[in-house]
C-alpha cells in the first residue's frame, strides 16, 4: 500500500509500515514539515497515498477533503 503519514506520526510507525512491505513516505521526507493541510492532502492525492494522520479535527471535512 502507498502511504503517506502526516507530520504527527512518528518515525517508529513509518519503519514498522515499511518492514511490512508498505511504500511509506513521511511528509517531513517529502518536504513538507510545517505545512498546511492543503498541501499535505494534495501530495497524497496527486501520488495516490492513503493520508494516515492523527489530525481528525482538521481532515474530518470530507467536503474539503474527499476521501477518494
């Protein structure tokens, strides 16, 4: 599976995903430390990643974040 962990998972989980054979990348690998949540999404969209995150209160709009 291709992944995308946002800022606030932490580096242990990105090498227990990987170890399973997942294709993991971390935003603060991609560049994006600090960034807003459009941007995030946006990476993860556009490189069809499933965003795993612990931001729920920002990412639970589903009109501003499809899940597909």
């Amino acid at each position: 599976m291709r992944i995308l962990l946002d800022e606030n998972i932490g580096a242990e989980t990105d090498r227990w995903l990987r170890s399973r054979g997942h294709d993991g990348l971390s935003a603060a690998a991609a560049g994006l430390r600090g960034s807003v949540d459009d941007v995030v999404y946006r990476l993860a969209y556009e490189t069809v990643r499933v965003l795993i995150t612990l931001n729920y209160q920002d990412f639970r709009l589903m009109e501003k974040f499809p899940p597909q």
